[in-house]
C-alpha cells in the first residue's frame, strides 16, 4: 500500500518551521512563535469550525480568505492595525518561501504578497525621568520577600537599559561582579554586547547571588520567581507596575504615564542623552543595530526641546491684526474646478 500523500502546503509549513527559519535565518524563539501563532489562527480561519485545518491545501488560502481573516482580526479579536501587520508579516515570510520551493504555487504567492499592510499611528514613547526613577526604586522594601531581587531587577535594567528578553535570559556566568563590573546580554538576533553597570548596581546583585543555597551553577538564571524558576517577561512587568504603583504618592507624574518593562529601556537612553553621552555609543550601550533608531530619543526628550526654545529669539513679537483676505475670483473658481 502506497504512503499518503504529503501535500504541499503540509510539506511547506514543516520546512518553513524546521529549517527555513531556524536554520537558514536563524530568527530568535520568539519570533518563530509569533509566526507559529499567526499561521495557526490562519489555517484554523480557514478551516472554519467543522473543517480540518490539516485536509486544507495551498490553494485554500486564497487573497480572498487572508484578507477575511486579517479583517477579523481587527473586527472580532479587536486586534490593532500593528497586529495585524505582524499576522501579515507572517503569512508574507511563509509565502515567500513557499513559492522558492514550489514553483507551481508562484503567482499565488505573489497576489498574497502584493496583500499591503495598513498604516499604523505612532504613539508617544513613554519614559521616566530621573526623579521618577528613583521613587521606583525607593518604593522596593528591600526587608520584605523578594525585596532584594525586585531592587537588583529594577537597578540592573535602569542602567543598563536592556531589552526585557535580554534580562530574563542572564545567567549567572553573565555577571562579572568585580572591577571593572559589566553584564553579557544576548539580544535581538543574536546579537551579543558587554554592557558596563555601577558598583552600586553590582552590589545589589552579589547580594542576590549571596542569598543562593550554596555554590550557584554558572548556567541558573539570575532573576527566579517564587517557585525557583527563571523569571517570565510576564512577571517582570508586574513587579514594574507594583512599585510604580506605590511610587505614585511620591512622584503623581507617573500616574499619567502608560509604562511597561521597554519603558525601563526608553528611560536609560533618555538619561544617558541628557547627560551628553553622544548618540554613536548609545547606540552601542542600547544595542541598535542602526544609529537612526537611537535618534528618536532626541525627538522624546522634552527636556531638551524647552532648553531649545529658551534659546532661540521669539518670533511673535505682541499682537498683530492679520491682513484682510482680498479674494481672487480667478483663483476660486480654478480651485472649484478641481
């Protein structure tokens, strides 16, 4: 009896997923999971909910279904337009690959990748300024449980301004807790960086390592919730969001403020900046891979734009009645025209 048939959508999906992105790009683990998600709600979409995702063929994701279920996204799932484009970017790669490795499915990969993102608005990044920091920190108990790994959290991830995925994968043989004190991060595709941190940041962590029972393996993470496991990005933002909570009495700015562990990350860049560290090395210190992402701290640091302005001579010099508009007839009606 001959084997069943693998068909080419069956076929592509585990190539895409075991070799193409893993190996060949190399794309981090949460990458590969975001695409493994939006796949999944895809073929589920098309299925409806008595069809088998697995009996579906290439031919079933058809422009007309995609762009039904990115249109559910927005409707029923009350997604974003940026989440949306990140499911389309998915389905996009996939294709991609779909029609280098099957040529007969070419034009339809090319009508789904002619499928366009929306445009999306951009929102103002949000971060701390310095007195808001240190009310974060001073709201940490250090007597209370946990008290002296939520300080050597929040510590480390102000000065170092790393990426919330860089802190929860530090292993102790990333620390080096003698001077010259630095951290070894690894962060986005793969890119690995020594970050420098203060003797006052490194103290707080050799307490932490202290408090181990006995020798702690080089390989156990650094940062453990209260099971003894690695600390989840999860749970990295509900401390955050604890102590800023309790850092409201002190500083009410923070109350008007929508922060998440990226906003630790936004608040290092904004305070080196401040303090005349030029952009070259802070690209360096934050891990971009372009300058041009670091430039848009210039444009955050309303501090900065006030020293500007207070530079710069008025150009309004008292009230001036404007002039009356005389109306051209001629250009009106050309204008009407259009």
């Amino acid at each position: 009896m001959n084997p069943p048939k693998v068909s080419s959508l069956a076929s592509g999906l585990k190539g895409f997923f075991l070799d193409y992105v893993p190996r060949q790009r190399a794309l981090s683990p949460h990458t590969i999971q975001s695409y493994r998600d939006s796949l999944k709600l895809l073929l589920q979409f098309v299925a409806g909910k008595k069809g088998d995702p697995s009996q579906l063929s290439v031919a079933d994701l058809s422009v007309e279904k995609i762009t039904a279920f990115l249109q559910k996204l927005e409707t029923a799932r009350r997604n974003c337009a940026s989440t949306r484009n990140v499911r389309l970017s998915a389905i996009h790669s996939f294709f991609r690959y779909l029609g280098g490795q099957h040529p007969e499915h070419l034009e339809q990969a090319q009508r789904i990748l002619n499928i366009p993102f929306k445009r999306t608005g951009t929102r103002e990044i949000q971060h701390l300024d310095f007195d808001e920091i240190q009310a974060v920190l001073k709201a940490v108990n250090v007597e209370a449980a946990n008290g002296d790994r939520d300080v050597a959290l929040l510590g480390l991830m102000f000065n170092t301004g790393a990426r919330v995925s860089e802190i929860v994968g530090l292993q102790i043989a990333d620390l080096r807790l003698i001077a010259p004190c630095s951290v070894f991060l690894r962060g986005k595709g793969r890119k690995e960086r020594t970050c420098p941190i203060w003797p006052q940041t490194a103290t707080l962590l050799r307490r932490l390592v202290e408090q181990a029972d006995g020798p702690p393996s080089q390989s156990a993470p650094v940062f453990c919730n209260a099971r003894g496991n690695r600390l989840s990005r999860f749970g990295i933002r509900l401390i955050l969001n604890k102590y800023v909570v309790k850092a409201v009495s002190q500083q009410p700015s923070l109350k008007r403020k929508r922060l998440h562990p990226h906003s630790v990350r936004h608040s290092t860049a904004v305070h080196l900046l401040r303090s005349g560290v030029d952009l070259s090395t802070i690209a360096h210190w934050m891990g971009h891979v372009s300058i041009n992402t670091t430039n848009k701290y210039i444009a955050i640091d309303l501090k900065a734009k006030r020293e500007a302005l207070t530079k710069a001579k008025p150009l309004l010099k008292g009230r001036r009645h404007s002039p009356k508009w005389h109306q051209d007839r001629n250009l009106i009606a050309w204008l009407t025209s259009l």
